[in-house]
C-alpha cells in the first residue's frame, strides 16, 4: 500500500506574484524578538526572496504591558494569541511561545485552517508529531520546524530533503546548547554546575524551565524528530531513553579529563540489525566519554555538532550555533520564507513520511562501552572478583586501572562493547559485593 505523505495533500493555489503572506508571530522572547527584528530590517530581500512582501500583523504575548517590546507597533500586540491565530488577514502562523498544550492548540488551529505554521517547538513536535503532521495532511497545509533541531544548523532540511535519497544508518551529536555551555564551563574554567546554567539561562540557551535542558528532556525530543525523519519512523519522545546532567560531579569531570576524555551530552540515533536479521531503531540520549582528540570534544560553549552516517554519502559532520535568539532565528526565517513561498505560488513542501515504520528497540538492545569508578576494599583477591563479575557475562574488559587510597582503593574499570542490559546487571551485581563501598560513577563511552 503506498503510505506516501505527499501523495495524499490537497495541492493548493497561490495567493498570487506580489501578494502579502499575513504573519502571525506568536511569543516575543528571545526567538521571537530577534524573527521580528530581522523581518523588518530585511523586508525588501523577504520581499525578493518570497515573491511578495511579509507582513506581520499581528504579535502574540502572554502580558502585553509587562516588558518592552522595542519596535513593536503596539497596536499590533495581544495577548489573545487564539484569537490572532484564526484572523482572516493570516496565513502563515508562527510559533515561537514554548510549551506543548497550549501551543498545540493554536497550532492545530492554525493548519486545520489551512493555514502554514513554523514552529521552533521541539517539545510539542516530539510530543505530537503525528496529529500535527495529520492536520497539515488533511488541509495540505506546511508545517515548517528546521529551528526545533539545533537551530541554526539545518539538520532537519538536511534529514527531510537532502538525504531523502540516502539511507542514514546513524546520527549522533551534541544538540543540547544549554548542557554543552554548563560542561564546557566545568572543564574549561572550573565553573561550578549552577553558576554555569545561571549564564547559560541569561545568555538565552536555557528552556523556560531548564530542567529539561539539564535532565535530558529538549536532547530527547530533538532525537526523536531526527529518528523519525532520518527512518521514516515515527519516534515519540516517549521513545527515547534519556538521561541527562545532573548527576555528572566537578570528580567525573576531573577523572575524565584525566583519562584523555571530555564528557559531552549526546543524542544517538541509530538503525539497529537484529540477530534475526530485521531492522528496528533506537533513539537515546546520555553522558558520554569523547575522546580528547575526536572533533565532538572541542565543540564548546553552546555550539552544536551533529555527525550522519548513511549508506551512500559516507559521514557527514554540522558543527555550528545550537542555540540563543540569533541563531534561533535565522532558521526560523528560513523557514518563514519557504512557507510564505508556497502561499504565494502555490505549492507544498516535502511532509512527514514514515512509511519505514521500524520497531523501536529498547535500550537494553543497544551495544555500549561503559567506564566504571568504584571504591573497592584494598584487599587481596578483590580485583579477581570484580572481575569475575564481568567474565560471568562475557562481558571483556578494555583497561583496569587501581589508585590506591588509605584503605580502600579506586578502581577504574574500561569494558569492551556489549548490550546495555548485560551491562545494567553487571553494575547491580557490583554494587551488592561487600568488596564494593561505592560505584561513584558510571558513564558510558561515546565510540
Ligand atoms: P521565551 O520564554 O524567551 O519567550 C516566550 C514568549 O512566549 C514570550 O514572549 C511570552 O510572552 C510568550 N508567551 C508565553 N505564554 C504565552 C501565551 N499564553 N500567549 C501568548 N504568548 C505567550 O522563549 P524562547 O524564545 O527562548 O523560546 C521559544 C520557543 O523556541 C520554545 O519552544 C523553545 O524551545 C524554542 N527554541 C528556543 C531556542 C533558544 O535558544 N532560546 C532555540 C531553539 C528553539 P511574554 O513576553 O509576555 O513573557
Ligand atoms: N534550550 C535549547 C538548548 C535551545 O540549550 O539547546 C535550543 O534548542
């Protein structure tokens, strides 16, 4: 049965050459100040680059008297962004407020109109991609969301259109500014975790509610629109194991380094072979160990690297601006006039497409390398049980390395590649030795 998203559209006429694509800009914060900004000093090549002029004629805010908002008209300001939404005058929405309950209502709104939408909102696209890509579907109406995954960085252009004739087998990367910023400044400078994130937030990288930059949570949804677009699978953000900073100590940072390893937060996204010979996916995102010399552990502050291996273009590697009002808005603006174009000449951009439908593989499934710190009683015959614990799973291990402490020892312990859930048991079999006092940290290598 042929499941194509594209085939199905209702295909739209134009507005018409020199036509005006009514904006609604919902949110004025840090994206949305710096989209409105760059729309109305750059009219005229939006003008050109569209066919016919842009307007915003409307902004939506949740207090319109409770900040500035400079050059904002302020008859153009509302707090009824519902109402805005559904105006006449309107054909392309904006979304740039955050959230998903909310936001997914003037969003449905919107496209079950007719009307495009350009959202930056992973959450909301991870949380609901397939009743957002159903709407547009049903109206044949854009839905545009290149700013959700790393800003600047056109991944999902690159994952949509480019490689559309390609088969990606991997893509794995640091797509988290605000996490990346907090690591960076630990190692770099000694920073401590809360004065990190403090200027990670006032830099404009941080979530309205950091937690979920630090516990993983926006990593998580960017892996899950990426999985979906990269094996035409739909991947839920509830699909994807996550795990994030918070429990990474200045020690693990030290002890990395130490070892000739920076950590970084990473999403992965992989095509997995099952020893029955089928395909499925998984989608996670954790801590993990870089080597100091591969390309990923240089990228600092809130910079963004994504890595793509695909069958037949190789590896390819996007490294740039994963977050902050500029960044943010340059995709959105792309996004904007791919849409707008479509208004006025009629037409629709490639949809949704996830025809694949791959089973989504558990974390146990998946094969990793973990480094183990523990304190171990300095005892004779406690090397040779720890590591029996290993070879009782087959699991073999890479390098073992002892500092001897005053009475207990710190062991560090490097294994070879094996399933996430032998793994897990192995550190749950180590952890009720009397042998072991404390497994302090355990974090898994990114090669
Ligand atoms: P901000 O918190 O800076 O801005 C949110 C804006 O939404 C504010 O203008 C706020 O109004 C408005 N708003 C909140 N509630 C309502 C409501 N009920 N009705 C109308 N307007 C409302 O968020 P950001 O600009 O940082 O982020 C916006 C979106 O972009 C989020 O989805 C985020 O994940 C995404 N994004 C952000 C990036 C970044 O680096 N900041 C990068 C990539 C994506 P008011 O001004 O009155 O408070
Ligand atoms: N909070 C996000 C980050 C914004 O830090 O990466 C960009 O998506």
């Amino acid at each position: 049965m042929l499941t194509s998203s594209v085939a199905q559209a209702p295909i739209r006429a134009g507005k018409g050459e020199g036509e005006t694509v009514g904006i609604a800009l919902l949110g004025f914060g840090t994206v949305g100040s710096e989209v409105f900004r760059l729309l109305q000093e750059n009219a005229d090549a939006f003008t050109h680059r569209i066919g016919g002029p842009a307007e915003v004629r409307g902004v939506a805010v949740s207090h319109v008297g409770n900040k500035p908002r400079p050059g904002v008209p302020k008859d153009l300001l509302t707090d009824d962004a519902a109402g805005l939404v559904t105006r006449d005058d309107i054909d392309l929405v904006v979304e740039v407020i955050g959230g998903i309950d909310f936001p997914r209502e003037l969003v449905l709104t919107a496209l079950n109109a007719g009307k495009s939408v350009v959202t930056a909102n992973k959450a909301l696209v991870a949380a609901r991609a397939d009743e957002l890509a159903a709407a547009a579907e049903a109206t044949g109406a854009d839905l545009y969301f290149e700013a959700a995954v790393a800003a600047a960085i056109p991944v999902v252009g690159m994952l949509r259109r480019s490689l559309a004739g390609d088969q990606v087998e991997r893509i794995s990367g640091i797509v988290n500014g605000t996490t990346n910023f907090i690591l960076d400044a630990m190692e770099a400078t000694g920073a401590s975790y809360d004065d990190a994130l403090a200027e990670a937030t006032r830099l404009g990288y941080a979530e309205a509610d950091p937690t979920a930059d630090v516990e993983g949570h926006d990593a998580a949804s960017k892996a899950a629109i990426m999985a979906s677009l990269a094996f035409h699978t739909r991947v839920n953000f509830d699909d994807v194991y996550c795990q994030g900073i918070s429990d990474i100590t200045a020690g693990d940072i030290q002890a990395a380094n130490e070892a000739g390893f920076s950590i970084k937060l990473l999403a992965i996204c992989e095509r997995l072979r099952r020893d029955d010979g089928t395909e499925a996916v998984n989608a996670r995102v954790h801590p993990a160990l870089v080597r100091k010399e591969h390309p990923m552990a240089s990228v600092s502050e809130s910079y963004n690297a994504i890595f793509v291996e695909s069958e037949a273009a190789g590896e390819l590697m996007f490294y740039g601006n994963g977050a902050g009002g500029n960044p943010t808005a340059s995709a959105v603006l792309g996004d904007v006039v791919g849409a707008a174009r479509n208004i006025v000449h009629g037409g629709r951009a490639p949809g949704e497409n996830t025809y694949a439908n791959l089973p989504i593989a558990s974390f146990g499934e998946v094969r990793t390398k973990f480094h183990i710190d523990m304190e171990v009683s300095d005892k004779l015959g406690v090397l040779k049980e720890v590591a029996g614990v290993f070879a009782r799973r087959d699991v073999s291990l890479r390098t073992v390395r002892q500092e001897d402490g005053e009475e207990t020892a710190r062991l560090i312990v490097v294994t070879h590649s094996a399933r996430e859930e032998v793994l897990e048991a192995i550190i749950d079999e180590l952890r009720a030795l009397d042998s072991v006092h404390a497994v302090h940290s355990v974090i898994r290598l990114s090669e």
